[in-house]
C-alpha cells in the first residue's frame, strides 16, 4: 500500500521545505554573529547562492524586511564561482561544490552541506544529526579570510 | 498554493523535548524561524515528524506515532517497540515470533492488522498474518512507525480491519556516514549491526547495511525449551535519487536469513502418541522496491511504486515458498480550495507453493492468487480550518474474496487549533488465508481410557467467506498546554463472519493396516462466529521538564461473540481470551546531563485467563552515555521485574513458553 500516513504531503519528496528555511535561518543568524573584517556602510548585506537553489525562496522571506547592524540583507544568485563578489555569505548546495568549487575570498564566509566540503576549502558545513540542522566550523579557514566568529557560535558548532 | 496550505505547519505548541523553558516552540515559516535563537533552530526536527502535530491534528483516525528517539530511548526493535503504542498488544510466542494485534483476536496468526515497511506489506496471505521472524528493519533505520488503530482499508487494503502498522524508514539522506553497533545480554546473546551511508552522482544517496543476531531460546520452568534459540542476519540497502526538482526515486531492498529452533510435539497414531523433535526452521527472503514520485505541479502529483518479494520459510508445520509482486499508483490532486483529492489503482499477484508434513497438508498445495483494486479518497473542506469530511472507498476483486467494497466516511473538527474531534464509519474485510480454506491437519493424539486414543484433526472450509467488520469510532484530542497533550479515541465494531474453529460430531474408525481404531475429534475452521468490540485508547504526553518527558497510555477492550446457530466454536481468539481486558503504560525520558540519559518504562497487561497467562508487570530500564561526538554506550535491563514469564501460548507448539528478563549492554559508534 502507498502513502507515508494518512495525509499525505506531497511536495516534501524531493526538497524538505523545513529543513532549507532552517538552513536558511541559520544563514541570517550568521551575519549576526560573525564579524566581517571591513565594515562597508550602508550597502547591504548580500548573503549569495552559488549554482542550485534549494530554498525555493525560503531565504528571501527570512530575511525581508530585517535589519542587522542597521543594514538590509539582500539575496544573489551567481553561476559560476568567478561571479562572486562583494558577496558576504556565499551558499553552496551539496550538489554544486565538486562542480563549481569553492572560492576563497577575504570576507566571505563560505557554507555547504557536504560531507567533503571543509576539507575542500569550505568555512561551515550544515550536517543532519538525529533529524536536526547542525553546523560544523574549520575556524582556521575563517581566520584567514579574516573572519571573526562569536563564541556563541563556535559554542554550538561542532569545531575543526 | 492549496498545497502549501496543506504542507504548512499549524503551530500547536508542542514543545520538542530538549527545548528549554515551557515556552513556545518558533513558528516554522521563514520569518517566525528568522526570530529563533540558535539553540531553538539546532533542536527543530526537520524531517516529516516535525509535520506530526499537523498530521495529527488533521487526521480523522486514531493514530499514534512512535518516533525514532522514541526507539532509541525504548532499547527495543521491532515489533517489541511496538508496545509503546497503547492499543496495541505484543506477545511473544516464541524466541523469534510474536502475535501483534491492534483491538483484540490475538494469535500467532493475527489476521486483522496489516503491516507496511515504506508502503509495502509484510502481511502474509498465505498463513494469515505476518510472521515477525522475517521482518527485519535495524533500529537505527527507522524514521518513525505510525500506529492507526481501526480499519482503514480504503486507504490500506484488505486485512486493514483493526488496523495498520506503518514502518517509515529513514531517507538515505538522512544515514550517511558509517554506523557501527554491538549489543550483549543475558537474554539478547548478541547483536550487531554495521551500515554505511554515501552519496551517487550529484543528486542521489544510497546506504547499505547488515545485521546479525542471536537470541536466547525461551524457557519452560526454567529450563530452555531447546537448544536453539534463534539466530538471523539480513543484508539491506535503500537508495535515493533526485533527477529532476520535481522527481524523486527511491529503490530499496533486502535479503534475510532466520534460523529458529524449538520443540515439536508432533502427534502419532500410535504409542507413544506423540514424539518430540528438537528442530531447527531455516527461512529466507528477499524483497526489492522501487517507488517514483513525480510532481506535476503545485497541486498535483504522482507515485508508481513496485515491489517483489521472494520468501522461503521453513516453518516445521507448513514449509512453504510464497512469491508476491505488487504494483501501484497513486495520484494526489487538490482540485480547489475545498477538495483533496487521492486515487489510484493496484495489481498483485501472489503464487504460493506448500509442502506438505507429517501431520499438516495444504489442498491443493499450489496457490495463485490475484488482486486488482481501485481506491479513492475526498478530503473535502465545508468549513476552512474547521470542519473536514472524508470520504473514501476501495472497491476490489480477489481470487478468494471477489468483489469487495470497502467504504469510509469520517468527520473532522476542530473549533480551536489546539482540539480536535473526529469520528469515522468503515467497513472493512479480512480475506480467507490460503491455509484459512485449505490446511488439513491432525492436532493432537489424546489417549483415551480403554487402551485406544482419540485424534483432534482441523480441516478448513474451502468456501470459508471473508471476514467483515462495521467500526463506528470517534475520538479527541487536546494540547492543554505547549507541554501537556492528551489523545483519547473509542470504537465498536460488529464483526461478522469470524473464522474460528467448530467442532463437529466425533465419529469412530475401525483399525486398518497398522493403524489402531481410535475416535476422530473432527474440528472445521470456517465462518463460526460473530458479535461485537468495544474499547478505548488513550495517550497522554507531558513536558514536565526541559530535560524530562513523560509519556502514559492505556487501553481497555471486551470482546463479545457468539456461535451462529447450529455451530459449536471452540476458539478462543474469537471470544477474546486472547486479548487482554485492559493495558496500561507509563514512560519517562530523563537527561540528567547533556551526556546522560537515564530512561525507564513500565507495562502491565491484563492476564488471559483462558490461555492461562497471569497477568504481567514489565519495568524496563536504560542508561544511555553519551561518551564523545561518535561514541555511546547504553546498558540496561529489560523485564527486571520477573526472572521468567510467559505471554501467549504458542499454538503451533501446543505450549506456554517464558521469555526470560534480559540485562544488556549497546555500543554505538558513528563515524
């Protein structure tokens, strides 16, 4: 017999809807809790997406209409790793990174959720454990791209 | 966008366990999420049981979801884990089988809950029921398991009388990396599972495990029934594949070993009229599945799914080799803001081959059997948020059967979101087994005072009609508070046409050949019975603490049948002596640290006079350590309270068996 229970929700096969907007609100809890080395005035933040979304617009509602240290978040889409500039956090699907590779920039935090991903040059990588979003940090990738991350954050991560 | 409306979470207020403080758990849409602190975000379960208070509360059926910290936390697997549901009464039988059943008509051959491991059934049509020393789904694997207590055969099939238990196993997203697991005990000799979890190309998963274990025969007064006990193993894999954003294919299977030892009694003819072998039953299986779901737009999707499912059991009484292949699809329309909308169709064919004993025959013993269904299901909304009616149907032909229609109506309501009422009217049918219609068989040898003997023979009625049963139910649930939730459901079903088994009128047979002249005690499985049941379920569920849950449960049931005129039945599955009248848990969850778990749960059931059970309290206790990020140790005691107890009376064996209490220790480690 069909059917995972006795109301079926369809669109949850392929992309969990929770598990990208928890990502997704993680990513706007990072800019709160990182700080980027050179503060750019009131230019907005730009948290990116490099190759596939997976948010399925999850990330824009998260963060319209919210402000960190006083500046707007905006979201970009890039192609290629080239593209990216200006660009504080940049997210890299797990299908994406071996294709697209990871680009190293000063000020940009760089996050997947691969299982190669830090050991190819990543910042943070998301990881399920017991059904629920955890993050894993190399601080040392973080220090040199001149990041500094609280101590809340390094806390709760699990850290290389 | 209907969908969405579906697909979105209805905050109840059900704070996650390990949650701080009792206060509201975060709204799950984007910006509600964007206000949660991190350590809320880190604890949001974001797999489909995050959706269970949504399901729950829209759910017109009573339902009762395992979880797999649940499992964890419980030491036990399957089917054992399934005591945790109230309503539903596991015994075991023997080292490796179990008699499940939901509401009562418990055996070993508990024909009226049908079983699902991600959508395909375990149920066999050959026996009846579903022989739980061939199912094997590792602890770890399992995503959660849905208990839906009542029949729901429009939407599950034939067999679904008394209700489905539905085995969800975890995507292979989910299992990536490498799981090792080792377990000892006095009654558990040893287990040991291994699995490893990576990716395929750029948008797939796949994991493949093994399992091997050794369970401790069980005893009679002490003494081990045998010197076997029982031994399997099994080799699985699921794999899991995104092509395309709107696809979504999932391929899994298995293959499985069981080696289960016991004592036969097996009558004779002659003096000593019965002799008894130490035997060991070898089984195997293997089972394929693939399942394709595709989206075709926001509001409609489908899924074709086809599974194969190969069983050689080498059951003392009745050896058989059983092959099944079952295909289905489902379509799932919203067809506008008011109707929900799910059809489909499905083909089996099931062929089964049993080889006849000494003392048990199958005519014929060549079965084929056919099955082609069409169901369908209307969520229709008459009042938006408040107020659902479902309304269902599964019209099917069978080979045995025939024509079946199977409908449901229900009601949903729910004035505020945190109460909810339902009630429901179903019909459902449980289909003759190939050995409900034609298993000859000589019971027993009882020798009689004048040097002669007497034999109890069965033989089944080939026309033996299929079971039927009208449930009326309703229930209630209430969230009290975002740490206190109650769910109470009731039903009473007429049942009709019961198989049981009639005794007819002895006759005498004169000695031939070898053979002594002895009286035949001739019994007859056919439609014997019919009456009705009655009962409650009830769970409730409190966050006492940030760090401490509570889980209770009961359950009451009385069944009450009667022969049709001119039988006289015997059984005592259909009069309920099966059953036990009442079952009540409780269950506690403790972190005493951020590393330590300490867990406890204790049962009672009823006694069952009939079968001379007594009645039994379990306590079960656990320790869990959690020593680094990789490595956790648990130990504990299972059944402290009795060194030995039995739980049903075998009727294969002809004998009431103990299982013993069972102090154990696990490993895991992760990497």
């Amino acid at each position: 017999m069909l059917s995972l229970s006795t109301l079926r929700c369809p669109a949850e096969a392929n992309v969990n809807p929770l598990e990208y907007r928890v990502k997704a609100a993680f990513l706007f809890n990072f800019l709160k809790f990182i700080e980027w080395p050179a503060a750019t005035g009131d230019s907005p933040w730009v948290i990116g997406i490099l190759g596939g979304d997976p948010f399925g617009g999850a990330l824009e509602e998260t963060v319209r209409g919210k402000l960190v240290n006083g500046r707007a978040i905006q979201v970009r889409r890039y192609a290629k790793s080239a593209d990216v500039k200006e660009c504080n956090i940049l997210f890299i699907d797990h299908a994406e990174y071996e294709r697209l590779g990871t680009p190293s920039q000063q000020g940009l935090l760089t996050v997947g959720e691969a299982s190669g991903f830090l050991q190819s040059g990543g910042i943070v990588n998301f990881y399920l454990e017991d059904n629920r979003v955890h993050f894993e940090i190399r601080a040392a990738a973080a220090h040199s791209a001149g990041l500094r991350i609280s101590a809340q954050l390094l806390k709760l991560g699990r850290v290389q | 966008m209907a969908f969405r409306r579906i697909c979105g979470f209805i905050l109840l207020g059900i704070a996650p366990p390990c949650i701080g403080a009792p206060q509201q758990a975060p709204q799950l849409s984007p910006s509600g999420l964007a206000e949660a602190s991190l350590e809320e975000l880190m604890n949001i379960e974001v797999t489909s049981v995050s959706k269970k208070a949504q399901r729950l509360s829209s759910t017109a059926a009573s339902v009762f979801v395992i979880t797999a910290e649940d499992i964890r936390r419980s030491g036990l697997e399957l089917p054992e884990v399934l005591r945790l549901a109230p309503g539903v009464q596991v015994a075991r039988v023997e080292a490796g089988r179990w008699a499940v059943a939901i509401r009562g008509f418990n055996n070993d051959f508990s024909n009226k809950l049908m079983v699902l491991i991600d959508g395909r059934s375990v149920y066999s049509d050959v026996n009846p029921g579903v022989m739980w020393d061939m199912v094997h789904v590792a602890a770890d694997d399992i995503e959660r398991i849905e208990v839906i207590r009542g029949p729901n055969a429009a939407m599950w099939g034939e067999n679904a009388v008394n209700g489905v238990i539905s085995v969800i196993t975890k995507s292979a997203k989910a299992t990536q990396g490498a799981l090792i697991t080792a377990e000892g005990g006095s009654e558990t000799e040893g287990r040991g599972t291994a699995r490893f979890g990576g990716e395929l190309g750029s948008n797939g998963f796949y994991r493949i495990g093994g399992h091997y274990a050794d369970t401790a025969p069980l005893v009679s007064n002490g003494a081990a029934v045998s010197v076997h006990g029982w031994n399997s193993s099994s080799v699985d894999f699921r794999m899991d594949w995104n092509p395309t954003a709107q696809d979504s294919v999932q391929v899994s299977g298995q293959g499985y070993h069981s080696v289960l030892g016991h004592d036969v009694t097996a009558p004779t003819a002659s003096n000593p009229f019965s002799s008894v072998m130490d035997d060991q039953e070898r089984s195997f299986s293997g089972n394929l599945m693939a399942r394709w779901q595709h989206d075709i737009s926001e509001q409609s999707s489908v899924e074709w799914r086809i599974s194969w499912d190969h069983m050689d059991y080498g059951d003392a009484n009745v050896p058989q080799r059983a092959t099944t292949v079952d295909a289905e699809f489902q379509n799932h329309i919203s067809l506008n803001d008011r109707n929900d909308l799910i059809w489909g169709l499905e083909y089996k064919n099931a062929s089964a081959e049993m080889t006849p004993t000494l003392d048990f025959k199958v005519l014929p013993s060549h079965s084929d059997r056919e099955l082609g269904a069409i169901f369908a299901q209307d969520e229709i909304t008459l009042i938006p948020d408040k107020l659902r009616f479902v309304v269902g149907v599964r019209t099917s032909y069978e080979t045995a059967a025939r024509l079946q229609v199977q409908p449901t109506g229900r009601l949903l309501w729910t004035p505020r979101t945190n109460l909810t009422t339902w009630a429901a009217v179903s019909r459902a049918v449980h289909t003759p087994s190939v050995l409900d219609r034609n298993l000859f068989t000589t019971l027993a040898a009882i020798p009689l005072q004048s040097s002669s003997f007497a034999l109890l023979t069965l033989a089944s009625n080939p026309d033996a009609r299929p079971e039927s049963a009208l449930s009326y139910e309703a229930g209630q649930r209430i969230q009290v508070s975002p740490a206190l939730s109650f769910d109470l459901s009731a039903f009473y079903t007429v049942h009709q046409h019961l198989l049981g088994e009639e005794s007819l009128a002895p006759y005498f047979v004169p000695a031939s050949g070898i053979d002594l002249a002895h009286l035949v005690l001739p019994e007859i499985q056919t439609n014997a019975r019919y009456g009705a049941s009655e009962g409650y379920e009830l769970s409730a569920s409190w966050s006492v603490a940030p760090r401490w849950k509570l889980a209770a449960g009961s359950d009451w049931l009385r069944i009450h049948t009667h022969d049709y005129p001119g039988m006289t039945a015997t059984d005592t599955v259909t009069d309920g002596g099966t059953s036990p009248r009442y079952q009540y848990e409780l269950r506690s969850t403790l972190d005493l640290t951020r590393k330590v778990e300490l867990d406890a749960a204790v049962y009672y059931v009823s006694a069952l006079p009939e079968e001379k059970v007594p009645s039994h309290f379990r306590l079960d206790v656990r320790l869990g350590w959690r020593l680094t990020q990789q490595l956790e140790l648990s130990a504990g005691v299972k059944d402290a309270l009795d060194p030995q107890h039995p739980e049903m009376y075998s009727q294969r064996l002809s004998g009431l068996e103990g299982i013993q209490r069972n102090f154990y220790g696990k490993l895991t480690w992760r990497f």
